[in-house]
C-alpha cells in the first residue's frame, strides 16, 4: 500500500511539474517603478503589468516593484545595464545627471498643453527615436511612454497668464523648473513637499509647482490657495519603460508589438484614469463656491512656451545629446504652432 501510493504520490508531482512547465511564461522579466506602493499610479502600473500576461497570452510575465524596493530610484537604469533589474517604469529626468538631454525630454517646461500633444510627439515627432538614442548606450531599450498628465498649479492670488507672474512668490523644485519660471519675471524658491501648505497659509510663498489636482484638493491646498490653474501650463513629466536592451533584442518580433502596443494603450488608460479623478475634484471644488479655477488661454501658454524655450537653449548647450534633443523638440513645436 506504501509502495503504490509513494508511486501515485511521485506521479502525481511528475504531472505537476508537466503542467507547471506547461504555463511557465516563455519570459519573465522585474521591472520596478518609480512609485510607491498605495499610489494610484503604481496601482495602474501593476495593471500594465497584468495586461501584458494577457495580451501575450502568458508568454510574457512582469515582475513589479514598487520604488526602492531593489535600488534607489535614480539607479534603474544601471541596475537594468548590469543586470539586477531587467526594466524599470520611471520618470526619466531621474537621469538628468547623466546627460542633461535626459532632464530636456523629460521635461521640457512649458512644452505640452495635454498628455496627447506629447504621446504625438513621441509617436511621429521624433520622440520615441530620440529616447532610443539616450538610452542604447547604457543598455536600455525604450518601450514607451507614459504620464500622469499635467500637474495643475497652486494659487493664493488670481493668474490670467504669463504677465500675473512676474513678482510671484512660490515654491518650484531646483533645475529647469526654477529657471523657466524666474525668466518669467517670478521670484521661486526651493521648499520641500512637505513645507508647500505651511508656507501657503504663511503667506512666505503665494503660488506652487507640486502636483495634479486631485491630490492637491485631497491634502487641502486650496484653502489656503483659492485660486488654482487647471489644466497646468508648466509640468508634465515623461514616464518611461524601458527594457534591457539584450532581453529586448532576444523577444520575437511579435512579442516586441504586442510590448509596445499595451504600453500605448496603458498611457491612455493612466491619463483617462487621473484625468477623471482630477475632474471629479475639479467639480467638487467650483461646488464648493469657494475656489476659482482659471483655464490659460491658448494665447498665454504659448508665450510661457516661448519663455520657456530660452531655458531649454541655456540646457541644450551642456551636452550634444542635450543640443539634439533641443533641435528636434523645438523644430517639432514650431512646426506644429505649439510655439511662438
């Protein structure tokens, strides 16, 4: 009796371990994010993540991590290079560090009006060729980008357009950011996150740079800044994804489609996603009586882009890369009546 169901015991792992084999993904790779865990945009990442399963019918599967969950979060893209991570879901201006063209294309302040005007960009301007360029030489290989779609901006007095700026205190991170807006004629400082409400309500600053709508209604902003700008005229950063390069080569052509096809249909899906979460608060808060929200005119953003474009010279002439991105970025505007 041992013996027989020792032998049905065996036989049974033996058929396991078939069928396992059987459903085993042909390709698994770990990617990890430049988000943490809890936040929405992580939470639809790991979506993405699941949609690839799916739409290779489980022959290829992701492996997300949330931010520091392997490396820093400025270190992916070494970490895929040598081989800890095999791709990574980030903001590229992460690596602006390296090459300056990498904080350009990531970011190039004042340049988009919606996420759409970026995703043609990358599409048919010459984007996703000028990402491939940056990063093949340290052995990544760009899939696609995404975005959380652009941040609105915090205000304590009414803006109606670039003029309004000029002599305005507020808050904006360290590097383009600063620049674009003290050319501006604004007067920013460089406050931590953490410091934007406290120094709102103070009246040390009257305007910021922090983030979408929606959370800056959530963490109670605009109580003590009424007079909000959406959609924002300034941020929107580029999320790449980015595969290995050699994991990337290795894929079957079909495979490599159906990887760029569902980042495209996942960029679409994160910006209706935050898009709808934005406008909800964006009704919440007009109900509300309280607050004014101001939409730039098309006029207004074009002249911040103008303003905006003499930083980006200043940027270009740190590196050839930089200069190539500036070239191609700015002739692609011009060419499209994005800029002046």
């Amino acid at each position: 009796m041992l013996k027989t169901l020792t032998k049905t015991a065996m036989a049974a792992v033996a058929v396991g371990a078939l069928m396992s084999s059987a459903l085993a993904a042909d390709f698994t790779f770990r990617f990890q994010s430049s988000d943490p865990a809890g936040n929405p945009n992580f939470e639809l990442q790991q979506g993405w993540a699941e949609s690839v399963k799916e739409k290779t019918g489980g022959r290829i599967e992701i492996e997300l991590l949330p931010v520091e969950s392997i490396v820093a979060h400025n270190e992916t893209q070494d970490a895929i290079a040598g081989g800890i991570l095999d791709g990574h879901v980030t903001d590229t201006s992460y690596f602006a560090g390296k090459d300056p063209a990498f904080g350009l294309i990531a970011n190039p302040v004042g340049a988009w009006s919606s996420p759409d005007e970026m995703f043609t960009f990358m599409a048919e301007g010459g984007g996703k060729e000028l990402m491939n360029e940056l990063l093949e030489p340290y052995g990544l290989r760009f899939i696609g980008a995404t975005t959380p779609g652009l941040e609105a901006f915090i205000s304590k007095v009414k803006l109606n357009g670039v003029d309004d700026l000029k002599g305005l205190k507020m808050r904006a991170p360290e590097g383009l950011v600063q620049q674009v807006f003290a050319a501006a004629g604004a007067a920013p400082v460089n406050l931590p996150g953490s410091e934007v409400f406290t120094a709102l309500d103070k009246g040390v600053i009257d305007a910021a740079d922090y983030t979408v709508f929606s959370t800056n209604q959530a963490q109670g902003m605009h109580s003590v800044a009424p007079n909000p700008v959406y959609p924002g005229f300034h941020s929107m950063p580029l999320v790449e994804i980015s595969l290995n390069k050699a994991k990337w080569d290795a894929l079957p052509a079909d495979l490599q489609a159906a990887l760029e096809e569902s980042v495209s249909e996942f960029a679409r899906s994160q910006v209706a996603a935050l898009a709808e979460r934005d406008l909800k608060a964006v009704e919440e808060a007009k109900a509300g009586g309280e607050i004014t929200v101001t939409d730039w005119p098309a006029e207004e953003r074009a002249k911040f882009r103008t303003i905006a474009t003499g930083e980006w010279a200043k940027v270009a002439e740190r590196s050839p890369n930089a200069k190539r991105v500036y070239e191609v970025l700015t002739s692609y505007l011009k060419e499209n009546g994005l800029m002046q």
